[in-house]
C-alpha cells in the first residue's frame, strides 16, 4: 500500500476521502428517499399494521444495494474527480494490483453480506418482537458464529494465497 499510494500524497487523500463521504452520503440519502420510502408507502399502506420480518428485510435490501452498489460507485467517482490526468500518468500497474483489487471486493461483499443479511434483520425483529433469547436469537447468533469463522478463515486463506 505504501508503494502504491507513495505518487499521491496526503493532501490528495484527504481530499478523496472528504469527496467520498459526500458521494456516498447523497447515494444513501438517493437510495432512502429513491427506493426505501416509496417501496415502504406503496408496499405498508397502514404502518401500524406492517409487519417486523417484511420491514427489516426491506430495509436489509436497501442497505444491500446502498452499500453494495453505493459505495464502489462513491470510490469510483471520488478517484476519478479527485485524480486529474497527470496523476493518473504517475500511477504504474503494480505486480499484485488485481490480487489487492479482488481483496477490497471480497471485504466489500463480506461487511455487505454480514450486515445486511444478519446483522439488519436480526436486530430489528430482536427489538420488534421483544425477543428474550430465545430459539430464534440462539439460532441467529451461532449462524452468526459460524458466517463470521468461515469468513476469518477465507481471509486467512486468502492471506496466505498471497
């Protein structure tokens, strides 16, 4: 990473970062009031009556694709606003550039998957259905248990590969 980002410099760093907040703050704002509040209106005609599993699995698709999709397109654009011709003139393709580029997508993916799969849906309906620990939050969690070792190991793995 040293190596790679050495052309670029702190003052353009930050200025990545700050124009990828923006970006991927009006991708969700777009996303919330673009997809999640009109599907939620036309799909919970009577809030009061929606159900908790229907509603988090909602809000979990949303998430999917705000992340997902929202994020890369954020880093996509923020790279391109932020580096002009001439850096991307300094910028040499580096042995390892496709293998770094696959481990980004992966731990895109894994924090996408975790949290919009499990994390979403199971802390809502845990706090819609005042759910005392029972067989479905024990279930939940090894599930949890179980997605998280086999993603530690994958990365080990991956790791290793490289």
């Amino acid at each position: 990473m040293r190596a790679l980002s050495a052309p670029i410099g702190a003052g353009t760093y930050h200025l990545f970062t700050i124009i990828n907040a923006v970006i991927f703050i009006a991708i969700a704002a777009l996303g919330i009031f673009g997809v999640f509040l009109p599907l939620a209106t036309v799909l919970f005609p009577v809030p009061a009556e929606t159900s908790a599993l229907k509603f988090s699995l909602l809000l979990a698709a949303c998430a999917f694709l705000i992340i997902g999709l929202g994020l890369p397109i954020s880093m996509r654009l923020s790279a391109m606003l932020v580096g002009g011709k001439r850096m991307r003139e300094t910028l040499v393709p580096a042995a390892g550039d496709d293998a770094l580029a696959s481990k980004v997508s992966w731990q895109i993916n894994r924090i996408m998957l975790i949290m919009c799969g499990l994390l979403v849906p199971g802390i809502l309906l845990f706090i819609a259905h005042d759910i005392q620990a029972g067989p479905i939050i024990t279930a939940l969690k090894w599930l949890a248990i179980v997605l998280m070792a086999v993603s530690t190991m994958t990365g080990v793995a991956r790791h290793r590969k490289s």
